[in-house]
C-alpha cells in the first residue's frame, strides 16, 4: 500500500524537480531579458553616436570656421555670387551690406534655425542637422570695392594645368557660401534664405552640390569617406588638435594691410567630373595601380593599413615599383610637392545625365591651406608633370580661390577689418 505523503515532510521529488526545473526556466528567461536589454541598450547607444550630428548644433568653435571642423557633414552646398553694383563706392557699400547681413543671418542660423526667423520654414520639426556656413572673399571682390593694396599676394591666380578643361561659368566669384548640414532640407532652406537675403546686392554665379555617406548609414562613422570612384578619399589630414594644423592650414599676416585675414584660411575649390564608365571598365587592380592604394582598405599598396606611409621605394619580385611612377599618390607625396600640405576636403557630386547621356558627376574638391602657393599649387603642378594616371579618368571643369577671413568674436561682421563703417 502507498503511503500518502504528509504535506508537512515537504515537497515530493516530482514536486522539487518541478519546481527547479519552473526556476531554471525562469533564470533563463530572466537571462534571455537581460541579454536583450544589454543588447538594445548597446544598439541604443550606438543609433544615438550615428544621430548625433543630426541633431547637434555647429556654428563656429575654438574661431575656426564650420568647414573646417569635424567631423564633416553628410551635404554641402557651395554658391558663388558676384556683386551687381559697379566697381568703386557703390561696390564697396554693397559689398559691406552683404557681409553685414550674412554676419546676422547667419549667427541666427547657427544659433536658431531657419523656422526662428521665418515663418512658415520648411525645417520646422527638424533637428539643427549640425547646419555651418562659412563665407569665402574672392580677390574680385577686393579689386571691385578698391581694396587691391589689402589683396594678399596669396591670392594670385591658380594657374593653368594640363588636366584642366574649365568651363568660365563655373569659375570664379567675388563671394562663396559655403553650408554643411547632415539633412538637405536644413541646409537647402539655409542657403536659399541666404542668398535670398542678399538678392538686391548680389546674384549667384555658379553652384554645387555634394554628398558623402550619411554618420547614421556608415558601419563606422569615423571612417575616412569613399568618393564615386569607390577610393578612400581624405587620408592622412591635419586635424584641428594636430601641432601642424596651424601652420599647414591657417594663415600668418602680420602686416597692417592683410591683417584681416590673419589666422583665416584660403580655399580652393575643384569642379573635378569623374569619367566612371571609363573608370569601372578597367579591373579592381588598375584601379588600385592608377591610385597607389588597396579598394578594400585604402592601405597604399605594399602597406597594411590606411594610415601607413606609402614605401615609394619598394619593387615587386620583377624589380618593378609596387607603387608606379605614376600612381597617383606618388606624384602627390610630400616628398615630391617640396613639402606641400593641406586639409582636403572632398564631396561627391550627381547631377544625373545630359541630353548625350554623359554622367554629370564627381567630386567637389575643396583644399583649405595656409598659402596656395604652398600648398594646392605645387601638389598640383607635380600630377601634371608626372602624367598623373588618374588623369585619363577626371576633368578638372571649375576652379576659383578664395580668402575665408578668420572667426573672431565681437565682430560686427564678417571680415570688419577689411570693410569698416
């Protein structure tokens, strides 16, 4: 006969193995839970390291233009504007209501947004999308009011390079806007109220667009963009924090009459057209030859990582260069430009296909330096000279230069100095 078991011996081993196996289940859950709240919350953390620059502000920081700051935006638009009033007085005025105005307009935007200002905007509900502007001072616009004995000698015209097939309409100007955001109807809004602003004084001569991959797309948003070309694009740059970022990239004028640009910087902007039908045609490893650097990695051939110096001395098993002679990035090295520096900066341009069905796209280089002379020009002159091979798949189409007056708190206006009253 079977013994009932008296509830006060405790619970029957059916019961305990139950009641373990009821616990077991519930730690596991209790794992499984906090396993996905260690999960969500890590890709909580990561969505909002990515978001960040689209819901930040940018405006100017430790007196360095928005442009030069990173990391960069995700869209940029540049627009060159000439002066409509005639050369003299009336240009100097206008010239100085330009300025005045972008000063306001701009520190509101910086500050405020667009929807702050006006009524009805398209960015309302729209976070800051790290919105900059920067303004760029062409040496027409200093020949236009009569300034021509403040015109740095850093200013004097890029000259003429093989590669170049330059349209006049796309270069040039006696003013630039320069605007970064990381969403286009932030910066789209901005510019156009920009320009709008200015309207009676100043009409736009040409203008761009350009992109690069988005902080909240890339698997890595501190990794160095790719252009349309599929290459790495903006390896080895002074950063601001860099000892060498002030002499390569800021301007030194310690004389009275260029003192209004001293520690501003000057910029070169590139129309570069890319012929990337051409370029796809050739193997991934032409690719890399014409450039000097792997696809994957961005590492220059013969290294092992992006960051690496390219060993221009180095031969294959044939005795041949692993970098050839005129690989792009042998032709560009310092060694070869007499030292030559500074901070590019470059953006992808689409703007789709003409009536013949030629691509319209590129890259929108921007090259910011302490003197041009020293810095774009002589990288420049060298790729001509070595018969760059890039060259076979790029048309330089627009080109204009200009002085980005340094930041400097308590200014009534962009570049006071040069235009007091």
């Amino acid at each position: 006969m079977r013994r009932r078991t008296d509830p006060g011996e405790g619970p029957s081993r059916r019961g305990l193995l139950a009641a373990t196996g009821a616990a077991g289940l519930a730690g596991l859950a209790a794992g499984a839970g906090a396993g996905h709240a260690f999960a969500d919350r890590r890709a909580g953390e990561e969505n909002a390291q990515a978001l960040a620059p689209s819901r930040s502000r940018a405006g100017d920081r430790d007196g360095l233009p928005p442009a030069l700051l990173s990391p960069t935006p995700s869209q940029v638009r540049l627009v060159a504007l000439d002066l409509r009033a005639e050369p003299g007085e009336r240009a100097r005025e206008a010239a100085r209501r330009v300025l005045r105005t972008w000063g306001r307009e701009i520190g509101a935007l910086h500050g405020h947004g667009l929807d702050a200002r006006v009524e009805g905007a398209p960015t309302r509900g729209l976070f800051p999308a790290s919105l900059g502007v920067t303004v760029g001072l062409g040496a027409s616009l200093l020949d236009r009011i009569g300034a021509q004995d403040r015109i740095p000698p850093h200013m004097e015209d890029v000259p003429a390079f093989a590669s170049d097939r330059l349209e006049p309409g796309w270069c040039g100007g006696d003013l630039l806007l320069h605007a970064g955001a990381e969403d286009p109807v932030v910066l789209s809004s901005a510019v156009g109220h920009l320009v709008g602003a200015v309207a009676a004084d100043a009409r736009p001569r040409w203008s761009l667009p350009g992109f690069q991959r988005s902080a909240a797309a890339a698997e890595d948003p501190g990794a160095t963009p790719r252009n349309l070309m599929g290459q790495i694009d903006g390896t080895v740059n002074p950063h601001a924090s860099d000892p060498v970022f002030g002499p390569q990239v800021l301007a030194a004028h310690p004389e009275p009459a260029l003192a209004w640009m001293d520690g501003g910087t000057y910029l070169v902007v590139r129309r570069i057209r890319m012929l990337l039908d051409d370029w796809y045609s050739l193997d991934p490893g032409d690719r890399e030859a014409v450039i000097g650097r792997r696809l994957s990695t961005g590492a220059p051939l013969g290294g092992g990582a992006e960051d690496d110096l390219p060993d221009l001395s180095a031969t294959g098993e044939d005795g041949t260069p692993v970098i050839a002679p005129d690989a792009h990035i042998r032709l560009a090295a310092p060694g070869n430009t007499l030292g030559a520096r500074m901070l590019r900066r470059g953006f992808n341009y689409d703007l789709g296909w003409d009536a013949d069905g030629l691509r319209q796209a590129g890259l929108v280089f921007t090259a910011w330096q302490a003197d041009p002379r020293a810095g774009f020009t002589p990288v420049q002159r060298a790729l001509d000279e070595g018969a760059d091979a890039l060259h076979r798949y790029v048309r330089h189409e627009g080109s204009a230069l200009f002085a980005v007056p340094p930041v400097r708190g308590g200014e009534p206006w962009i570049a006071h100095d040069l235009l007091p009253g």
